[in-house]
C-alpha cells in the first residue's frame, strides 16, 4: 500500500520534451521508448525513497520526505537518459502540503508542477526552498547555479530558481519558459503584485469567457488598475 510522506515534503515533477515530436519520429517504436522512460524513472525515485503519486502519459508526480533524496534520485534518472532518446525536464519544490482523500492538496503542488514546466529537456530545476535544504551540501556535494527570479504561470510571488548541475552532463540551456522570458509588449514592472489575488481570479474569470472580447477596469484613480491589468495581462499571455 502507498503510503505518502506528510510534514515537510519534497515534490518532484517530470515529463518529456517534444513528446508529441518523438511520437512522430519514432512511431511504432515509441510505446517502447515510453516504457524504458517509465522504467527508469521508477527504479530511480524507488531507489531514493520516493512515492509515486500519480502519472499521466509522460509525466510523473513523486513525493520525497527528504530533498537529498529527491534530488539524488533526478540525478540520477537524468544520467540514466543520457544516451536515451527522451529528453526529460525535472522540477523540485518543498513545501509543508496538506494531504487530502484524494493525496496532496495546496500551492506547493502547483508550484512544483509550474517549476518543471519552466525547464527544458535534461534540466533539473529547484526551487529557493529545496536549495535552502541542501544548503550544507552545495559546492562540497551538490553543484547548483543561480538563475534569478522568475513569474510563474498563475502565482503571484516570483520564485528564485536554481539549475542542478549533473557532472559530464549538458548544462547550458535556453532561457527559462517563465513569463518573464515570454516575448510581450508587456512593460517589465520592478516588483511583484501581492494582495490581490481575489481580484486576479475574479477578473481572470470574466476574461477567459468563452465570448468575451473587452474587459475594462473601472474606479478610482491611483487605486491600482493599470498594474492590476498588467498582471493579469501577464498570466494570460499563453492563451491568447
């Protein structure tokens, strides 16, 4: 019986690069290559302790009670792949989630899962919480790079970032696939919005009607329309 790990938590998320591209290259060939990738994975994460909490076509969702392990089992899957011809992005986030009926439940799920999809093929992101973990460990063990911070889809805080650095593996990628990366005629604004989730959501709500073609925002001056639409500008950007 899975038993998932409660407390201070360290979630990890994959999934191929260009999935669907490598359906066409490879063919009949690439359910084969599909379960490879999922062999691998799993010994990896068994191997470090860590829980399987749900898989969907390519991708996995794994919980670890300890980020050395978590991140000792991304290693080591990405060496693993290295001479494979799926190309996996990995996102580490620690956090204290709540565990539900159903399993995890809470932010650091989709932060986790915001994280992985900013990276590329072969890439092992962290987030500034799973870096302070291992805090003892870098330079002596564990070699990170610093990529500054970052706007994730649908949360909004940035998140300081940080690339794991595999010994004889690739290590230059990309710019992240964050909303800071994305090309918009978006001003860059100089610090993140905090305190108006409520009215993000509600907005981002009327927005994404089907039929909806206008949004104005209306009120007061200096209330904080302009940076409000900004924001939600910004994390909608990928749908439109």
């Amino acid at each position: 019986m899975r038993v998932l790990p409660t407390g201070t938590v360290t979630f990890l998320f994959s999934d191929i690069e260009g999935s669907t591209r490598l359906v066409s290259e490879l063919g009949d060939r690439y359910q084969e290559a599909l379960e490879q990738h999922r062999d691998l994975m799993r010994d990896a994460f068994a191997r470090h302790g860590g829980v399987e909490v749900d898989t969907q076509g390519d991708a996995f969702f794994c919980a670890f009670a300890s980020a050395h392990d978590a991140v000792a089992a991304a290693e080591e899957a990405q060496r693993g792949l290295a001479e494979s011809a799926t190309r996996v992005r990995i996102g580490l986030h620690t956090g204290e989630p709540k565990l539900g009926r159903e399993g995890y439940v809470g932010i650091d799920v989709h932060r986790a899962a915001r994280i992985c999809s900013a990276g590329h093929g072969g890439q092992v992101l962290l987030s500034q919480t799973t870096y302070d973990l291992l805090a003892n460990e870098i330079d002596s063990k564990l070699t990170v790079r610093a990529l500054g911070k970052h706007r994730l889809k649908d949360l909004a805080a940035p998140e300081q970032l940080y690339q794991l650095l595999v010994p004889g593996l690739e290590s230059d990628f990309p710019a992240l696939k964050t909303l800071d990366n994305r090309p918009t005629n978006l001003p860059p604004q100089a610090t993140p919005l905090i305190g108006r989730e409520r009215e993000l959501q509600e907005i981002q709500q009327l927005l994404l009607r089907e039929h909806s073609r206008l949004l104005t925002l209306t009120g007061a001056g200096g209330t904080g329309k302009t940076r409000l639409a900004l924001q939600l500008a910004a994390e909608a950007s990928d749908r439109f």
